[in-house]
C-alpha cells in the first residue's frame, strides 16, 4: 500500500477485555515496529520484527503482551486482560532496511475503561 | 532513564522568523539522529535526518545540527510558516541496536 495501515482507529475495552490491534506496513518493507506512545509522552519501543521474526520485544511491558507477524508482512499486537494503564496510543512504523528511517501509521488509540 | 530530552514542551514562533527546536541525548553509542513532525489524530512523519559522521544537514527550509561532543542537536526551521504548526520528535538510533529512542517532542506554534 501507499503507507502504514493501522485498525481501528479508536478501540474503547473494558477493563479484563482481550484487544487486538492490526498493522499492514508498506508493501516490501522488512522491518516493522511497534510503539506505545502516552499522552505528552513520545513513543516507546515496543517490538521489533524482521520479516516473520521477532528481534526483539524487550519494550514489551508485560507478557500479557503479545506480537506476531506470521508471513511477514500484516502484524497484530495483542494485549490481554487489559488494564486502564494501557490506555495509550499504539504506533506501527515499517522501513525498508535495518537502519533506515521509519514511515508511521496514524496508530490506533485504546481506551480502558 | 530518558536517553533522549527534549526540555522545551513548547515554543512560539512569529511567522517568517526562525524556529529553533532543541534536543539533547545521553548514549554515545548513538550515530545516527532524525525528527519527526507530528499533527494531531496522525502518526509521526519523517523530517530530516544526520548521520554522526556529519554536523549539518539542509533541506529546504529545515536545517539538522548535530553537535557530537555536547550530545546535542537541533533543528531550525526558516522561515517559520503556520503550517509548520505541530509537535516536533527528535529521534536516536545506537550503532548498536535497532529501536529508535524518542524525545518527549516539542510543540511547535507558529503565530500569522
């Protein structure tokens, strides 16, 4: 695609409620990232995958977190049994290469109630 | 432990002046900088970037200046136009790793 799809836009989850939140990154890009941005806050590292494997997840804040990208391309950032601390804004970004700059989507905004 | 400040969480500009946006970092490991622009409801958007082999890099009316030895950069924006209007995010990537630290950004509000 043009540029970095996020959905949904906005999610509302009750407190204990699963998420699931998808990123489709540009066609051919490799690398793909996910960040958790706070509101006033800028975005925190989350995890990181190259193609189908996951580099790294040590910005994972808890294991109730959960990442995948099984063929490479789509990726779905899980979080279960949510809680209102992880009310926050939820970033996607691709790039081309390892240390190439990376192209956002517009995120996707949860809320905990 | 923030690796990448960004002190000023706001800044006024009048149009057709300069707009300087400052930002200070930690890691000496880090060798390659960027800033991102940031309107409301959107994601970042990818500005200009120096490499840590350079002190400066221009494009347009956006100029980098990445002083290494004072673990300091900033970028300067001139002339200021209201459209410039927007949060501003200094990045940071370690020759050694692969995530991007991020600034806590700055709001940018340029006044017609």
């Amino acid at each position: 695609g043009a540029g970095v799809s996020q959905s949904p836009r906005y999610k509302v989850a009750k407190r204990g409620q699963d998420v699931a939140l998808r990123c489709d990154p540009i066609s051919g890009h490799v690398s793909l990232f996910w960040y958790q941005q706070a509101l006033g806050q800028g975005p925190e590292f989350l995890t990181y995958f190259q193609n189908e494997a996951q580099l790294d997840k040590s910005g994972l804040p808890s294991d109730r977190f959960f990442a995948e990208r099984p063929e490479g391309s789509v990726s779905t950032l899980k979080i279960q049994r949510t809680q209102q601390e992880d009310s926050a804004v939820y970033l996607c970004a691709s790039s081309s290469g390892f240390n190439e700059k990376l192209f956002f989507g517009s995120g996707t905004q949860l809320s905990v109630l | 432990d923030q690796q990448v400040k960004q002190n000023s969480p706001s800044l006024s500009v009048q149009e057709g002046r300069i707009s300087i946006l400052n930002c200070d970092y930690t890691n000496s490991m880090f060798d390659y900088f960027l800033w991102y622009k940031k309107y409301p409801a959107e994601g970042p958007t990818f500005l200009i970037s120096i490499s840590s082999i350079k002190d400066k890099n221009e494009d347009g009316r956006f100029t980098v200046f990445l002083n290494k030895s004072a673990k300091h950069l900033s970028l300067h924006i001139v002339p200021s136009q209201p459209g410039d209007s927007a949060v501003y995010f200094c990045a940071a990537l370690s020759n050694t790793g692969n995530q991007f630290y991020f600034g806590t950004g700055t709001s940018l509000t340029v006044i017609p």
